[in-house]
C-alpha cells in the first residue's frame, strides 16, 4: 500500500461508516452492537483521561483500520495508553495499516504524557492462528513485549445466580 495513511478521531457521525470494517472481521457484530460500544467512547472527552477510537483512513477518507484507546492510571507505570479492539482486515497493505496503528498508539501515549503503551487483542476479531501469529510477530517487530497473563470467562447470563 503506497497511499499515504492517515490517524482520525472517530466522531458520532463517523460511527456507522466503521461498521463494514468491523462486520468484515467479526460477521456476529450488528450495527446495533457496534453503536451501542462506539458511542460512548466518542462521547468521552476528558483532557485529563481521554480515551476514544481511533481510525486509519486513506487519503479518500476510507476506513481501513481502528482501535479503542484510553489513558488509565496503571499502578506500576503511572499513565499507561491502553490499546484495544484493534481491528485490521487481512487484506493487502496490512502491514502499512499496522504500522500506522503502532505510530498513532505511539503518538497518543506521547501527547498524554504516558509512560507505556498496553495493548490488547480480542480473540472474536482474530480467529485464525497464522493471525494471532502475525500479531504476535508485528508487535515484537515493533518493540513491544509480550508480557503477562490475560484470561477472560464466558459467563452464561441465562442461569439464575444460585442461593447460599
């Protein structure tokens, strides 16, 4: 991909031009779905804890990739940039999308005053191994670490909680 990529705040008018990009990588996500996670975090404008979505756009103003950001106080590392549902199709010029993530994350850890950037993968947007690969692969390329443990637990909200 040679066209130049561009870092864009995702705003509430934008909300539903992302949406084919997110149906693209996870077919179970309506419009609804995504509305309802995307809105509060456009409306969220603190100065001193920002978080948001981030897009990548070309330069017709398409919407090739994003990602979730939120400044948090981390007790460890002070600010810390968390980065997550990063969406990037597997298409051609993955890798130039990637990198425009990686730089955006970059530049808003910078301007935040953070002193490290986390970010997050969710399995429901990255089915396949040779994906988690990738990524696995694109964040080291870049610098980053893979650290730490993160598990998550389905939690079947049908049953009834039970009585002690």
């Amino acid at each position: 991909m040679s066209e130049p990529l561009a870092p864009r705040l995702l705003d509430r008018d934008m909300i539903d031009r992302a949406y084919p990009l997110v149906r693209n990588i996870s077919a179970g996500i309506t419009l609804d779905r995504w509305g309802r996670f995307a809105r509060p975090l456009v409306s969220s404008r603190s100065a001193a804890w920002p978080r948001g979505l981030m897009t990548i756009q070309n330069t017709a103003g398409y919407i090739l990739g994003l990602f979730g950001f939120e400044v948090r106080d981390d007790l460890y590392e002070n600010r810390t940039l968390c980065v997550e549902n990063i969406v990037i199709p597997s298409i051609p010029g993955r890798d130039a999308i990637w990198m425009a993530v990686l730089e955006t994350a970059e530049q808003l850890a910078k301007m935040h005053g953070c002193r490290t950037i986390r970010a997050g993968l969710n399995d429901d947007l990255d089915p396949s191994d040779s994906d988690r690969n990738w990524l696995a692969s694109s964040f080291e390329s870049a610098g980053y670490s893979l650290e730490g443990v993160r598990a998550s637990k389905r939690i079947d909200t049908d049953e009834r909680p039970h009585a002690h």
